[in-house]
C-alpha cells in the first residue's frame, strides 16, 4: 500500500470494469471533471495486462498529474504484477479515497 497521505476534496474516479469504454473517451472524463486520484478495480485491472494499455494509462497520469492506484488483490487474482508502473492499494485506502473526495466518478459495473 502506498504511504502517500491522500489530500482531501480533491476528485476522485474508480474503474471497475473497462469493457464499455474507451481509453480516450475515460481520459475526456477525467478531464472533465478535473480528477485527481484514480483507482483501478475488479475486472478493470485485466486491461492493464496489456503492456501497450498500461503505458497508454501510465503517460495519461503524469500528462494530467493524476495519482493512480489498483487494487492489490484484484491484480493477485488475475495474475498481474504492476512493478512500478502505479500504487498498489487495497479496499481500505479505496474507502478513504471516497470519503475525502468532493466528487466520485465510478466507471464500469461490479
């Protein structure tokens, strides 16, 4: 998990599943609502498998200086380790992201 102090108010967006949307028309969303920390979740961490995928999402965050997350377990359970490329989180922080957040833009069903 990572030891980043999250700040409060800020936007926040959680991605449970990919399946339905798009990278570009997500980024245009992001922008849109000025998000600042993003959470991959559940079923969305299987795109990022995808080495092309996770640099796509990997340059849009320091293009917009946005935070990203995934779930820990979520990525065990499909078998995928993220190295570097963004901050290994759980259920909790995910709670607490929530909770600080003015906004919270959720993507994708459960």
């Amino acid at each position: 998990m990572s030891s980043k102090r999250l700040t409060k108010d800020l936007n926040f967006c959680l991605i449970n599943d990919l399946s339905d949307s798009g990278h570009e028309e997500i980024i245009n969303l992001i922008k849109e609502n000025d998000i600042k920390n993003l959470f991959f979740y559940s079923s969305a961490i299987k795109q990022l498998k995808n080495e092309v995928e996770r640099r796509k999402w990997k340059a849009s965050s320091e293009h917009l200086s946005i935070e990203v997350y995934y779930c820990q377990k979520s990525a065990d359970k499909f078998g995928i380790l993220f190295e570097d490329s963004f901050q290994s989180s759980g259920l909790g922080q995910l709670v607490e992201m929530i909770a600080m957040s003015k906004k919270t833009l959720v993507i994708g069903a459960l």
